[in-house]
C-alpha cells in the first residue's frame, strides 16, 4: 500500500511509511514493546488525517491483526518468535545487526502450492 500512495497529504505518504518500517521491525525481531503503541497511534493518525480512500483505509489490515493476533505481535517481540512459522528469526541475530531472512506469506502460500 505505501507503494500507492500519490504524495499529495503527508498522513498518506509518510505515515504508511511509518508503518511498513513498524511492521518490518516487528517481523525481522528487530521492534520494541512501545513499538505496538507507535503503530496504534500511527493507524489512527493516517486513518483520521489523510486526504484519499488509500489512506484512510490503510490502517485496517493492521488495526485487525493487532485486533485478533496481538499475541502473535508480542511474540515477535518480546520472544523473538513467529507463531505462524512465516518469519525466520534467530534469538542471536534478532537482537544484533545482522540481516535476517523473511519469508512472506506470500512465499509461504507459493511453497505450500508446489
């Protein structure tokens, strides 16, 4: 979605921004507990204050997996651990500079295919 954005309101365009780097922190084990707080914040901001239907509705995909699998945030962060298999973190690396491997769910889905 940040992708899409044209530019035009700072909500949008920054805002999603924000967000994905949020989100890559939290799945790479890289994020912070007050990290989850940013992101509500940050949904609520670019959901209220951008200008398109882009960004408006851009928070809702997140705002409904912090709704109904905050658990498997906390894991990512304060375990180092994804739940669901899709993120491959390291205990030793997740807290260190070292780049991580990131499987995506829609990796994950072309593998279960083949």
């Amino acid at each position: 979605t940040q992708a899409e954005s044209c530019g035009k309101c700072v909500p949008c365009r920054v805002g999603t921004r924000k967000m994905l780097n949020i989100l890559t922190r939290i799945s790479h084990g890289h994020a912070q507990p007050a990290d989850l707080d940013r992101l509500l914040n940050l949904c609520a901001t670019v959901g209220t204050a951008s200008l398109c239907g882009l960004g408006q509705t851009a928070p809702n995909p997140v705002l409904t997996t912090l709704r109904y699998f905050k658990d498997e945030y906390i894991a990512h962060i304060e375990h180092h651990h994804c739940p669901a298999g899709a993120c491959h973190m390291d205990k030793a690396t997740a807290t260190s500079s070292a780049p991580l491997t990131h499987r995506t769910p829609l990796a994950a889905a072309e593998e279960v295919r083949a």
